[in-house]
C-alpha cells in the first residue's frame, strides 16, 4: 500500500514542469533503449555491468560533428568501450549523442539523491565506471553513468550533454537535484555546467562563444560535486613528454603529436618531410583532440621538463623537448608549442574563475602514486615515453636507488614494499608521470586547484589525497582491495605485487570515501543540510511522516519511472563486484 505522504509526493512530480536543457532536447524520450537480456549491457567477456542503457540525442545547433583521430572510431570489440558503435548507432558518432547507462539497483535506492558519474578522456562509462556504479549502487544509491560521443571531444558539447543527462535523470526519479562523481577530464564539463549562468564569457574561441550563446545556464540541479583526478590547473603532458608522438608517427595515434610536421632526416634536410596535422592537437587538417587542447597550461615553472632532468636517465630522452614545449625547429620536428595551441583552442582553465553555483558542495579526490598497474588493459600505453622494457628486471638495488635520487624530492611520501617492487621487475607496474606529485597522469597542484571554482561561494567539503595511480581512484575499496590480496597470496612467485596493490586499496579506500561524501544522514533530504524541513518540530526535520521526506525527491522506487521496464529491482549482488575485476586484472603486456 502506498502511504497518503507518497501518493502526494507524487501527484506533484505528476504536475512538476518537466526538466529542460536546450530547447531541442526532450528528457521524455531517449532515441534508443537497451535493456533486458540485450548483450550490450554485458561487457567483452559478457559479465553483466548495466541494468539499462539509453542513447540521448541533442538536435539543437550547439552541436556539431567532430573530426576523430585516425584508428579512434568505436567499435563493439573494444574492451575499454565494449558494443560502443553498436550503442551509439555509429563507430563515429555527432556530439549531438550521449550515453545514459543505469546501474542495477537505481529502481529500489535507499539513498535520496541520484548520482551521476562522468567518465574522462579515451574511454567510456563502460571502460571504467561499471565497479564504481556498482559499489555504489550497493550502498544505497540510485546510480547512473555518462558516455560521451567523442572520446576526447570539445569539453563545451559535452557539459551540455551532462545537463541533458542530469535532465533526463530529474525525469525519471523527481529528484530536484543529483550528485556528480566525476574523472579526470569528466570533472571540466560538470565544472563547466555548475558554473553557467546566461551572459557567462567562455572566451573567443568559436566553442566557446557557441557555449555562451547557446548552452544551458545551470539550473540548480547539482548537490554535491565530487571530483576525482580532475585536470582544474590543465596539464601540459602531450608537450611535456614528447617520446610517445614517435609511436604515433607511423600508427593510429593513442594521444595527440605535439608536432605538425616531422623530418624524418631530420632538420638539416627541410626538404623530406612528414605531414602530421591529422593528428596533432591543431585543427588545421583534422580537429580531432579539442577537448585535449582546451586544457592545456603551462606547468613547466612548477616542475621541470623531464628533458632538462639527467638524473630521469631513459625517461629524460625526450626528442626535441624544449623546441616542442616553446614551438619552433627542432633537431627531427617543428610546432607551435603549447602557449599558440592553448591561446588557439582557448584556455578553459583560465574561463574556470567563473565560479560553480553558491549552492554547489564540492569534494575532490587526489592520488599521490605515480605508477601505473600494467596488467589490466591500458587506456593509454606508455603515455611518457618511458622504456618499460629496460625499467623491468632489474634488481632491487637499482629500483631503491631510482627512488632515492629521482623521486623522493616530488614524492616524500611514497611507500613501495618487496611485493611492489616485484611488479616493477616482471614489468607489471611502470612508472608514469613522474616530473612532479601527483597520480600518474595529473598534477596533484592541477587536481586540487579548486581556488578559481569557490570564487562565487561554493563550499568546499575536502580535499582528500590518497596513494593512488590515475584509475585506481575509481576502483579502491575494502573488498576488492582483499580480493586483490587474496589472488596475489594465491600465487605469490608471480603476482604478489597485487598483495601490495590490494593493501593499498584498503588503505586508500576512495570508494568508501566517495560513499561517505554521498550519504545522506537519516531523515535528511536532498538539500545537504542535516535536517532542512524547518517548519517541524518532529524528530529528523520530517514534516511528512516518511523515512526519507524530501519533498522533491521521493524514493525512486515509489515513482512509476518506466512502462515495460525488464530491469533490476534490487541492489547489485556484492560478489558480483569481485567477479568484474576479472577484467580489469587480464595480463596486458604493453
């Protein structure tokens, strides 16, 4: 029987006005749907991660149809972005698409406010949200992910594929407002969004100005916004680690070339050259890496470029570093340099002293670990051009000694045992970004430079730092730590190295944290204040009588969200989480 308090709560989600984003976008009907026994809510070896998946599309002229970088269009083999062609309806598909994935469980939450997870760049909420979805997911929450249509696409399309996502969510649950949990480069479109209002400047570029005049000004619809390896500060990686464009010459490029032409001859022979602006971070020939571009910042005065740093030996060997960093004719290429091609795309880190939202709580999550785990499969493959194959098998002596000489000063923290440096000598863990602290890939001072986003009075509940690497923020929590340590014991001569990566889970424990950060306390309400129903004077605020009295928010469960719906009712199976490290832990040599 459904209380008198419910049936109330949802004759007013029966009148509410429906969530809007751009005039285009309709919140009621997804342009596809894929749910019940569909394979592609399975991931490549068919462990099931999504209850359901819808494909949302944005008609309106905001959007456009972006250049891909050659041999990075979708296909439904991928294991990092498994059925994506088959989801999108095109292996290169308009920004104009997204993805909506839902997570089992999100029809019977405990928990009153949606969560909405933001993948980063190279990959989709299939290649490396479904374990997070799913632990939270088992704490109560109603739990849905994003995908973007491009893999690195122009980060102004896709904040406004995030409103039309958090659009679609109000319309399903009531929710007046959900929760982002955000990755890496996700966290700039949420930021982007929670800091627009009408008449906001985004800068010159035509993205921008096309944002401006044609983005969805933020509703209000964000509580809390957790952000996890998110780039605020921009990197400058493809520039300052110039040794993976070499692989990229010849190959289908798995970052952008810092360069637009190559001298195979080098220099001294101008008249014997190769033409790379199909592939670098210009949009001369092919504009195929713009949400790349918007990022870029200079952080070479706040660490030194690995070329000018002998102690790096092999890591230091970085063709052309300084003339690729400050543009110009090196000894084998020649470009612009970071400074032209991020005036170019336009600074999105300088636009971001917008400010979120006043009413935005904002929590970010930081990993202190520069090595990166090379037995699961690899969003990027050497992105430092480091020589994996010398690094590995060596002695203990020389990994001590390295971590002595080169990184104690960046990393005074860092703990390694016998069991880490085990992976490193059979080539299971690599160093990555290692110039200065931070995870692997992002600059701790880049991660934590929320300064420019609390300007307008946003609250900032923490910043909280662990000993992680770049993904591994995603996926650390207790039982999956144990399951880690569990496999390393059961085969130690060749994989005790996940006995410290698992310890390290438990330790780190940036699920739990994320969770912690989420919750609700009892009788609270979406709103975020510990009891905000304040004309009650009943135990927990509640001026309803129900458990969960958000007025705006019903329990997911009592709304009739979907007609024919063949999805989950209850949370997901805790094992089952174990079970999906499966893949994440498949030995991929690099």
């Amino acid at each position: 029987m459904i209380r008198l308090p419910r049936l109330v709560a949802l004759a007013g989600l029966l009148v509410a006005a429906p969530a809007s984003a751009t005039d285009a976008f309709d919140p009621q009907t997804p342009e596809a749907t894929f749910s019940g026994s569909d394979p592609a809510l399975s991931d490549a070896q068919g462990l099931p991660m999504w209850d359901r998946i819808e494909r949302l599309v944005d008609p309106d002229s905001l959007f456009r149809q972006e250049d891909f970088p050659p041999g990075n269009a979708w296909n439904d083999e991928s294991e990092l972005a498994p059925h994506a062609e088959t989801l999108f309806g095109d292996p290169t598909p308009s920004s104009s698409r997204a993805l909506l994935h839902f997570a089992p469980g999100w029809l019977a939450p405990t928990q009153p406010t949606p969560v909405l997870l933001v993948p980063g760049a190279g990959t989709n909420a299939s290649g490396v949200l479904a374990v997070l979805a799913r632990q939270l997911a088992a704490g109560g929450h109603a739990v849905f992910a994003l995908s973007f249509a491009h893999p690195h696409g122009d980060n102004f399309q896709q904040a406004e594929q995030l409103a039309n996502a958090i659009a679609r969510i109000r319309e399903l649950s009531g929710a007046a407002r959900v929760d982002l949990v955000s990755h890496s480069k996700g966290g700039l479109a949420a930021a982007i969004y929670a800091s627009h209002t009408d008449g906001q400047a985004w800068g010159t570029s035509e993205r921008a100005q096309a944002y401006a005049e044609r983005g969805t000004p933020y509703r209000g619809d964000v509580r809390r916004f957790v952000a996890v390896a998110a780039p605020f500060g921009g990197l400058d990686t493809p520039f300052r680690w110039t040794a993976p464009g070499l692989a990229a010459i010849d190959a289908d490029p798995i970052a952008p070339v810092p360069w637009h032409t190559w001298y195979p001859m080098t220099t001294g022979n101008l008249l014997v050259t190769q033409d790379l602006r199909d592939r670098d971070l210009g949009p001369e020939v092919l504009d195929a890496w713009p949400g790349q571009a918007q990022l870029l910042a200079d952080w070479s005065n706040e660490h030194a470029l690995p070329g000018s740093r002998i102690e790096l030996g092999t890591y230091a060997a970085q063709p052309d570093w300084l003339t690729t960093y400050e543009g110009g004719f090196g000894l084998w290429s020649s470009g612009d340099g970071l400074a032209v091609v991020r005036d170019e795309a336009g600074s999105l880190v300088d636009a971001l002293d917008a400010g979120l939202d006043p009413g935005i709580e904002l929590a970010v999550l930081a990993g202190t670990f520069p090595f990166v785990a090379l037995d699961r499969p690899a969003i990027v493959v050497d992105p430092f051009g480091g020589d994996f194959s010398s690094f590995g098998g060596q002695d203990d002596a020389f990994y001590l000694d390295f971590f002595e000489s080169v990184l104690a000063s960046d990393f005074p923290d860092l703990t390694l045992d016998g069991d880490d440096l085990q992976g490193l000598r059979d080539g299971w863990l690599a160093p990555a970004e290692i110039s200065g602290l931070g995870d692997g890939v992002i600059f701790d001072g880049s991660a934590t430079a929320t300064g420019p986003l609390l300007s307008r009075g946003a609250t900032l509940i923490e910043t909280h730092r662990v000993e992680l690497s770049h993904l591994d923020l995603l996926f650390a929590s207790r039982e999956l730590g144990e399951a880690l340590v569990a496999r390393g014991e059961a085969d130690p001569g060749n994989e005790a190295y996940l006995r410290a990566l698992g310890r390290r889970w438990i330790e780190a424990d940036s699920v739990g944290w994320i969770l912690e950060i989420l919750d609700d306390p009892a009788g609270d309400d979406d709103d975020s204040a510990p009891s905000d129903d304040d004309d009650s004077s009943s135990p927990g605020g509640d001026d309803d009588s129900a458990p969960t009295d958000d007025d705006d928010s019903a329990p997911l469960n009592d709304t009739p969200f979907l007609t024919d719906c063949a999805c989950s009712q209850g949370p997901p199976r805790s094992g089952l989480l174990a079970l999906l490290l499966v893949p994440l832990l498949r030995r991929r040599r690099c």
